[in-house]
C-alpha cells in the first residue's frame, strides 16, 4: 500500500506537473522541451523521435533478441521514433518473468544506441489491471466485482451466455452473496413510485434481488478474471506486480529512452439497462465491498437502500439525486483507485502515463464504462484516445485534448489506425491522422505491428504496420508528414476562446430504462451535433468537466476571461443541460459579473445538483438562444480566429483547424475532411501577419502572398482532396511586399503517348490452399473427411479432442506448462489443386512450423522440412511475407498437368496452428467455379493496367512495377515540364523512377526517385525532361489482404475485422474468394509544357528560409540521394525487368 498515500494529495487538487521532481532529472522528450527553444528549420525538416509515431509492437510469440532488433531496425526504416512492447496472444515467453524483462531491456538499450524511444505497456493483453490473471491469483479478492440485480433469485434459471468475457462486462455467475431483497412499485408509466427492503422472510408483489458476485474466470484473464478497479488496494497490488518490476529491471532508464507507460481500456463492470420499465432483464451495476460505506461518508445516504432508483426512473420526469450521486461516486471511486493511483506513481518515477480508457466517445458509452472520460484524465501527463476502422469521431479527441490543454502539457495521444485492415492505403492513414492532429493529437501509437504471423497473429485486427506489409519503406513519406506537424502544433498553446461545460451529468439523470423516451438518444445526437457545427464552423473550443473545474479556476480571478488551468476562455457554452452543478454555476456568475460571457444554447438548467433550487439555476447577463448550428455559430463570430469561405462568401465546412500562439507568433494547421473533393477557398485570419508555408512533406518554407484589411490577413489557397496546410504567422504591419522577379509563363503542349512496356511482379505469384481433407491418427476408421476450410478443420480437430478453440480469446501460450503441451494425436491434411500444365520453373511452398512436420509430400514426392532456414536470411530468403512462413522449395517438373495432391502430417496439440498453406511460382490462377482454382500459364504480355486480381493474379500480394516510355518532340524550350497523372489506382502508394537505358546503365547511371503519388489530385510532377524517349516506372505497392484476409466473408456484411471474422459461418460465409481489386485500374496519362520568361510579381523569400534552410536542405537532399539507387535483390521476375524495385524512403534524423 506504499502507494495510496503518495496519490491521495493528487486526485483532489490541481494536476502535478512533471518538473515537480526538480531539475536533477533529465527532462522526458515527451514534454517536447524543444517546443520551448527558437523554432528550428533544421528540427522541422528532420523532426527527431519524439515527434514521431510509436506503435504498438505485438509480442505475440517466443521472443528472440535477434529477430526484435531487426525489427527495431525495420522501425527505424519507417521513420518511426519508437514503439510499445506490448505483449498480445501468442506470447509464449513468460509474461514478467526474468527472461521477457532480459528481453525488455535488451530492445530498451538497442532503442536508445539508435535515439529511439522504447515506450512500456502495463498489460498483458488488455484491458489493464490484472497483469496477465497475476494480481488475481495472488490475491483472489482482487476480482472485479458487480451487482446482479435480478427478477430471478440464485438457482432459478439457467446461466447459459458468455460466462468468461474478455472485459470487465458482467455475467450471471451466481457465486457470490445476497446483498439485499426489494419489493419495488412501479406506476403506469413504469416509473418508481416506491420500494422497500424486504427483511427475511418476507414477501412482495414485485420482488427484485440484489447480489454482489464476480465473473468467473475467463482464457482471456487467463483463467482469472479482470481486476476490481474500484479497490485502491487491488490497484497497489497491480502496481507492485507489474510497474515496480519494470523499474527494477529498466528504472534508470524512465523519462529517457523510456519516456512512458501505456495503460488500455481500464474501466469497470458495464452498467446495463431494463430493456423497458417492465422489463425483467438482468440488469448490472459495477460495485466493490466498500462502496455502500464510502457512498453514505460522501452523501449521507444509503445507496444500498435506494438502489432501485438507480434503475428506474422516478414519476414526472423528477430528477433522482441517488441516481446522480450513484453515478459520480462510482466514476469517483474508479478515478481515485486506478488513474489516479497510476498517474501518481508514474511521476514519483519520472515516467509518463499514456494510453487510454474504454468506451471514451458518446455519452453513453463513457456513463456506462467509465462514469465520466474526463475525470480519468486529470492527472495523466498523456491523456489519449483510441479510434478504430477509420472512424471519424470528434468528441473523444476534445475530451482529451481539453485536458491536456487546462493542464498545460503539450501531448495528447492516440491510439490510431485500428481494425483498419490490409487495404488501408496511405491517403487513409494521412487523411485519419490529420483530422486527429487538428483536433490536438500530438502522439500517434499505430495499432499495430506484429512480431509474428505464425498462428492466430495473422488475424489480430490487421493490418500490420511493419516489414510484412510491402510498403513499409515508403512510409516515411506519411511518418515525416505527422513529425513535422507535431513539431509545429507543441509550440506555445492553443488558441482557444470558447469553452463548453460538458454534458454528461445531465445524461446521468435521464440513464434509466430503455423504452422511456429519447431523451437519452437526443442527448447524445446533441453532444455530437454541437463539436460538429462548432470544428467545422472553425471555432476552436475546450470542454470543461464540471467535476473538475473547482479545483481549476484560482482562487482569486482577476479580468474577464475564465481562468481554467492553464487555459483562459472568452465565453462558455451551457449546451441544454437539465442539471448544472452548484459550483459551476458559482463560477458562471462570478465570470459574468467580471464581463465574460456565458451562452445558454437551447434548454436552461432546470435543477442544481440534480436536485430543485430555491433560487434556481440562473445565470446574470446570460445570453440565451435557440439550439441550431446558424444560432450558435453567429452568437459566437466575435470570437472566430479564422474564416475560410468558398464561391460567394459561404463558410467551407468540410475543414478543421488548430491554432497556436507562440511568443509572437502562430502556427495553424488546418485539414480538408474531404478525402476525395477539392476547395478553392479564402483563408482570412485574424491579425495582421506575414503568412509563411511549411510544407509537411519537403521541409521547404515558402511565403504566401497575402493582403490585410480590417485586422484580418488573407489570402487564396486550394484544398485539394485530403489536402493540408501549415502556416506559421509572423507579426506584420503590411500585405507582404512584392518585387518585381522573373516569372514564366507555361504554355501547354500536346500530350505524348504513354506506351507500356512490360510489368514486372517482385514477389512470386500465389496460389492459395485453404480447403483440405483431413484425418487423425487416433481416428478408428482412417479416412479423410470430406474437404473443409482448415480453419474450420482446426475447430473440429478440438473438438474432437476436447481441446479450447483458438480465436478471439484463449489462453496465453506463456501460461500453459509442458505437461500440457504434449500432442494427443497425428493430423494428415490432404490438399488438391489443378494445373494446366507442368511447371518446369523454381516454385515455393510455403507454410508454417515445416520443421514439426514428419512428412511433406508434393504428387509423391517428398519435400525436406530440412530446406526451410529458421535463421534471419538477406532478402526473403527461406521465408514469405514473415519470417514464420517458411518457404520450401519445389523440384521441378513435381507440379503435373492434372490434379495434384499435396498431403502434410504432425503431431497436434494445444498449440498447433492449421492455417492456409500457398505455392509460390510463375503461373495464373483463375477460378473454374466459386471456391475452385485453376492452375495455367502466366501469359505476362498480357498484363495491362486494370485489376490485377482478373489477369491471373487473384491471390498475388507484391509490388507491380508498370514499365513505360514516352517521347518528348523537340521544341524552342530545351527542357519539358512534366507531369504524370494517374486518376484511378488501388494501391497504398505509387511510387515512381526514371529508369535509365541500358547504355547508361553501362555508363554507371542508376534508377532515381522521382516522387510519390498517393493523394488527391492523384498527379506527380516529374520534373524537366529533354527531347528524346524516356523510361518510366511506376511501382503499385501491394497489401496482403488477397492471401490473408478475410475473403470467405460474405459481400455486405461489415467492413470491420476481428479475429473470428475468419471462422464464420452461415449467411456470413461464401465458399467464393471475394479478393480486392489492386494495381492501376486505369491508364495514366503524362502532360508536358515549355516555359517562356516574362516580368512578374513574387514574395521575396522567407528570413527564416533564409537563415537555416540552406544547412537543413543539403542534408535532406543527401539523405534522398542515398536512398534514391537503393533496391530490392529479391525480385520475381516475370518479364525481363526494365526497372529496379523503389529505394526505402527517408526517414529523417533521431533524437
């Protein structure tokens, strides 16, 4: 219990700031210290790893130094800063044992050799608390705990249902003790009208029972169950478990190359809901042992009593201030014993606490998950997020980062790109990224990399953000882009004038049964409609947390401005909210009184702490108006920032922006939403500047011709599809200055034919084996079953052996002793495919554990197990796609005209895998019929721009490399601008090379980057080019959906992925193979202009361009030049090759 002393001075005061240590300990890189230095042009163009991404790193296997340093190295590669250790299912390394912390502390100290950060992660698997089921089987009363409140007493029904769910979601378990036993009256309305405790023995009409019970232990937990996070002391334990033993291996390291520990989803058994006032549900509350003794100290009442209250609502729509109560003192307890407890030993230790909670967005989710989002923040260094399936959700990026702002940290986190799939391409990504930096995101954690894709792992919501995804050179191009936005937008603070008092309270008093109106669903449409009409109307605001704000505004106010934190705010918005706190309305009237302004938006408090005043809830020289957007935006255009109007002066509105101040400058970063649609617009911001570019992707600094009037600076800009724009504003007196210069005037020249040459595969062409035969050797009868799905083979396999299905939860490999590894039988699997032809050609199978395998035979002939390297290997060598799918090689003349078989055994025991095997090679795949393929011939002259999945190439998961030529007439100019256009193209990213001719070649010349194409206008331009024939590639990066997605999923059905989306069944499966189209679905075309000199007008360039720039850009055009004649050595060849595959990008400078 050392810790409950040390956080309890925190959780009610002002937020400790992380200089509380004093200045003996190095200052932790993710309070950006750099942000307080003069701005640097040289940081900005190679922006160092605390500005960059982070992602969570999936330990999912049994570690092996050797392997997690090449992909830290991979890492490195991408333009990451760091990453997350963070173990996921599959980890067969005990959790925290002295082996995984040896591990640890190897990737920290090989993290810190390259200037990266190795970020800590407080949970095996999640949500965290139970530190992998260790703090529950220590101390079994640590379980979580609920309340049953139930119709039906113990032993009456039967408990059927998920009895061991992977949250803190409760469950009928009928293990625990009767709390207390109600006769309840309801009116015809189905509201309360009275209840009772009924004394033993006695009877009622309508009798209810409350029981305190627990969950019963689940694979997830790892045979536990999740942690009572109500209980400060489980808590402590979780602490002395899992963060003290990160600090005895790697203590020294924190706030350094180990800047921060993430905690995920900690929350609190779900509150439920009667389905309808008469329901006779099960219903849930969370609860711990203690709470009825700590609620009467808090409120001198008797929750336990009146609990019925808390699940109906009372008569004529009364507020019930047990209700209200019920729900602070639980978000109350919650924050006290985990965020709290947490963030307060993370600063004792110079650590940052990260992460995010559970079921952050709507009003809902957070009532009945966390109480109140924005409590859980309020000593957190980090406060962060998570978004999923590139969802757009503003309202949990404000919470967050309102916070973060009132508290004076300049981070905020996400955890971004989850469930995003293989398809996810880089326009998503930066489209994902950019609305979220807006928004105040500073530090992205990617969801995820894995370390494996051996089992399970493969399905462990993909995509995969590293090596395995043929792209991750190139992504440095997106990871530059978010660095250096993060190293303008944690200069200074935010701009913000405008605050709104948050919600949720008043979502509390109306959280009853369902059926009882729409008050709940009307409140939470207004909570999203309201940060809609406000960010797109491009007025910037703060939630304020009315259980927060005593403890934020000072004790002595001073002007006309509402001090909360480290934030001081024009206005404040009362967004219809039935009951408002009898401080915050204290504050309210105390802020207008001093000239600040308070807008009641719709609805006006009815009652103060949920209860009726006697001298209301009224609020002197308030402004009231109707809830609309028109209403709201007009009253609040005295505090606008920035306006961008499109056509006749009509406000755009598919935009969001984020303004900071610093020193006497800004930096504004702003977004178009519209992935797809351009905006020619007017930017007008207020103050008279000298506007500046800072380009995201070069580092370049440009100024922007603007002109001033009425103390606002405008000027033109075009928002392309996805596009954004960052500014830094320089205090000025005038328009900027225009000098006469020399300028050109384009003049257009007639397109020239784009010829294709030939396409180029750099990976083998794939045929997928997913359906088999299959027998076991312990079987009686010795037959093959009919062909089935291998995944679907691996359920019945289990369940013949009584083994646990593998899928979305099961136990953890680390847990499982070897006396329970042992393999109970010997499976065949028997797989047939059709071949037009005899392939003469080096051809692959690939698999994965070839070496447990005791035969491996191909049409009779036996392929070695032996031939598979388990070692790291140049190239892909002796692997496919992850280093654990080995690839086997295939004699020739083994693949026959006709029907072939291929028959693989092994032993099967708890932790084999059945997966998908593939045959690497030079062939087409068609499909005959629906589930059925067909080997035939690749005719490569026949590939053409179009999907690639119709040409022979349906399962084919590399790079497609198009190899073009154009000519270029002779002209009065010497030189010809160029630029490529290719309108349609599924592929991540284009990336393009001018290709040199085998005379220059011969000469030394090699293939140079020319750029990238990858968002709106889907156009690149080459640069000059001189009359004559020129060679051209464009690679089309693949994903690896096409062989390991999804694809018996049925069409229409979700466009989300978990682990179970593979093993479907029913209306959700197709035996077809729905693959997604890939490669350049349409002909790109090329345009070419000349350039004449004429007199012109041009901003002069930039001081600060001037001052730095010239060090800063020789180093990024070496770092380009060095990566520009990099290439792959692995290429499958296909047709002789006129282009080398693309160089890795460059990834920028460390710390």
């Amino acid at each position: 219990m050392d810790y409950l002393s040390s956080f309890v001075n925190a959780a009610h005061g002002q937020p400790e700031v992380a200089d509380h240590l004093g200045m003996t300990k190095k200052v932790n890189p993710l309070t950006y210290p750099k942000s307080s230095e003069p701005f640097s042009n040289k940081l900005f163009v190679n922006p160092t790893s605390e500005y960059r991404g982070c992602p969570l790193w999936a330990w999912n296997t049994k570690l092996e130094k050797k392997q997690l340093k090449r992909q830290i190295d991979n890492f490195a590669d991408m333009g990451m800063g760091g990453f997350h250790m963070h173990v996921r299912t599959g980890l067969d390394t005990e959790y925290l044992g002295s082996e995984f912390m040896d591990v640890v502390l190897f990737c920290a100290e090989y993290a810190e050799s390259k200037s990266m950060l190795a970020c800590l992660y407080d949970e095996d698997r999640w949500p965290s608390g139970s530190a992998g089921g260790k703090v529950i089987k220590q101390n079994p009363e640590h379980k979580g705990k609920h309340i049953l409140f139930t119709r039906h007493p113990y032993g009456t029904v039967d408990l059927g249902g998920n009895q061991s769910p992977s949250s803190a979601r409760a469950s009928r378990s009928e293990n625990g003790h009767l709390l207390a036993t109600y006769d309840v009256t309801l009116d015809e309305n189905g509201c309360l009208k009275s209840s009772r405790m009924l004394k033993k023995g006695q009877t009622g009409s309508n009798v209810w029972y409350a029981y305190m019970e627990t969950n019963n232990g689940s694979p997830w937990f790892n045979d536990q169950t999740y942690v009572d996070t109500l209980s400060p002391e489980a808590i402590s334990s979780f602490i002395k478990t899992t963060h003290e033993v990160y600090k005895d291996k790697i203590g020294d390291k924190f706030g350094k190359s180990v800047p921060c520990i993430f905690t995920d989803e900690p929350q609190f058994a779900t509150k439920t809901q009667l389905s309808n006032p008469l329901a006779e549900d099960d219903v849930f509350l969370p609860w711990t042992a203690d709470l009825p003794v700590s609620f009467k100290k808090a409120y001198d009442e008797d929750i336990v009593a009146n609990l019925p209250q808390v699940f109906w609502n009372l008569p004529h729509g009364s507020p019930s201030r047990i209700r209200h109560q019920f729900h602070d003192h639980v978000a109350e307890r919650f924050v006290t014993a985990f965020m709290d407890q947490l963030s307060s030993w993370c600063k004792k230790n110079n650590l940052m606490l990260n992460g995010h909670m559970m079921e952050e967005p709507t009003l809902y989710s957070q009532t009945t998950a966390l109480g109140e989002a924005m409590r859980c923040y309020r000593n957190q260094e980090m406060p962060g997020m998570d978004l999923l399936v590139d969802w757009v959700e503003y309202n949990t990026a404000k919470q967050a980062s309102s916070i973060s702002r009132q508290n004076g940290t300049k981070g905020t986190m996400c955890e971004i790109y989850g469930v995003t799939h293989w398809t996810f391409t880089f326009e998503g990504h930066k489209g994902c990224g950019d609305w979220q930096a807006a928004l105040g995101i500073t530090f992205r954690v990617h969801h995820l990399t894995w370390v494996s894709m051996a089992g399970e792992g493969k399905r462990d919501y993909p995509a995969c953000i590293g090596y395995q995804s043929p792209w991750y050179k190139e992504y440095g191009y997106v990871e530059d882009h978010f660095a250096r936005v993060g190293v303008a937008m944690t200069r200074g603070k935010a701009v913000t004038r405008v605050a709104v008092i948050h919600p949720i309270e008043s979502y509390w008093l109306a959280f009853g049964p369902n059926g009882s109106g729409d008050e709940l669903s009307s409140r939470d449409q207004a909570f999203a409609d309201l940060t809609r009409w406000l960010l797109h109307g491009l007025i910037d605001f703060d939630f304020i947390a009315e259980s927060l704000l005593p403890n934020q505004v000072p004790n002595k106010t001073h002007g006309s401005t509402l001090q909360v934190g480290k934030c001081e705010y024009d206005v404040v918005i009362v967004p219809n909210l039935r009951t408002i706190r009898s401080s915050t309305l204290k504050i309210l009237q105390n802020f207008t009184k001093r000239g600040g302004k308070v807008i009641i938006a719709g609805s006006a408090p009815e009652f103060v702490d949920a209860k009726v005043s006697l001298l209301g809830p009224s609020i002197e020289q308030s402004n009231n108006i109707f809830w609309s957007e028109q209403s709201i935006l007009s009253a609040l255009e005295p505090y606008r920032e920035l306006r961008v109007t499109m056509g006749q002066n009509v406000l755009a509105d598919k935009l969001l922006y984020q303004m900071r101040q610093d020193g006497d400058e800004r930096f504004v970063f702003i977004c178009n939403t519209d992935r797809q649609n351009p905006y020619e617009t007017t930017v007008s911001l207020k103050g008279n500047w000298r506007v500046e570019k800072l380009d995201t992707f070069t580092g370049e600094e440009s100024v922007i011709p603007s002109h001033q009037k009425h103390g606002w600076t405008s000027f033109p800009y075009r928002f392309e599809g996805c596009a954004s724009l960052l500014l830094r504003l320089l205090p000025s007196t005038s328009s900027t200055p225009l000098q006469i210069i020399p300028s050109r005037t384009q003049i257009t020249l007639p397109p020239p034919d784009l010829t294709l040459e030939s396409i180029t595969l750099t990976e083998p062409n794939v045929l997928t084996l997913d359906y088999a035969s299959y027998k076991l050797s312990t079987s009686p009868n010795n037959t093959f079953s009919p062909p089935t799905e291998v995944l679907r083979i691996d359920n019945l396999i289990r369940s013949q052996l009584k083994l646990p299905r593998k899928g979305m939860a099961w136990r953890q490999p680390w847990t499982i002793p070897p006396s329970e590894r042992a393999p109970l039988t010997n499976v065949t699997l028997l797989f047939k495919f059709t071949s037009t032809f005899a392939i003469t050609k080096p051809t692959l199978l690939a698999l994965e554990d070839p070496e447990t395998m005791t035969s491996i035979r191909l049409n009779n002939t036996a392929i070695p197990s032996s031939s598979s390297r388990t070692g790291a290997a140049k190239g892909k060598s002796g692997w496919w796609v992850d280093e654990a799918i080995r690839t086997l090689p295939i004699p020739p003349n083994t693949i026959q005209e006709g029907t072939n078989t291929l028959t693989v055994t092994f032993p099967f025991g708890i932790l084999t895998n059945v997966e998908r095997i593939y045959v690497l090679g030079s062939f087409a795949v068609t499909f005959p019929s629906p589930g059925q393929t067909l080997l035939s011939p690749l005719n490569a002259e026949s590939l053409s721009w179009g999907d690639i999945t119709t040409q022979g190439l349906p399962f084919y998961v590399g790079n497609i490399v198009y190899n073009y030529t154009f000519s270029l007439p002779n002209s009065p100019s010497t030189n010809h601008d160029v630029v490529l256009s290719v309108p349609r193209f599924s592929s991540p990213v284009l990336v393009v090379h001018s290709v040199p001719t085998l005379a220059e070649r011969d000469l030394g010349s090699k293939p140079k980057k020319l750029g990238r194409i990858a968002f709106q206008p889907h156009t690149l331009h080459l640069g000059k080019f001189a009359a004559g024939t020129h060679r051209i590639s464009v690679t089309a990066y693949g994903n690896r959906y096409n062989a390991f997605g999804h694809f018996h999923l049925a069409d229409g059905r979700t466009n989300q992925c978990w682990p179970d989306i593979w093993r479907t069944e029913g209306d959700w499966w197709t035996d077809a193979y729905n693959v997604r189209p890939i490669g350049i679905l349409a002909p790109p075309s090329i345009s070419v202009s000349t350039s004449t000199t004429t007199p012109s007008t041009r901003p002069p360039p930039s001081p600060s361009q001037s001052r730095s720039s010239p060090h800063s850009r020789s180093a990024s055009k070496k770092s380009e030049s060095e990566n520009e004649t990099e290439t792959e050595t692995n290429e499958w060849i296909i047709v002789s090759p006129t282009a080398t595959t693309p160089p890795s990008s460059n990834a920028g400078s460390r710390m």
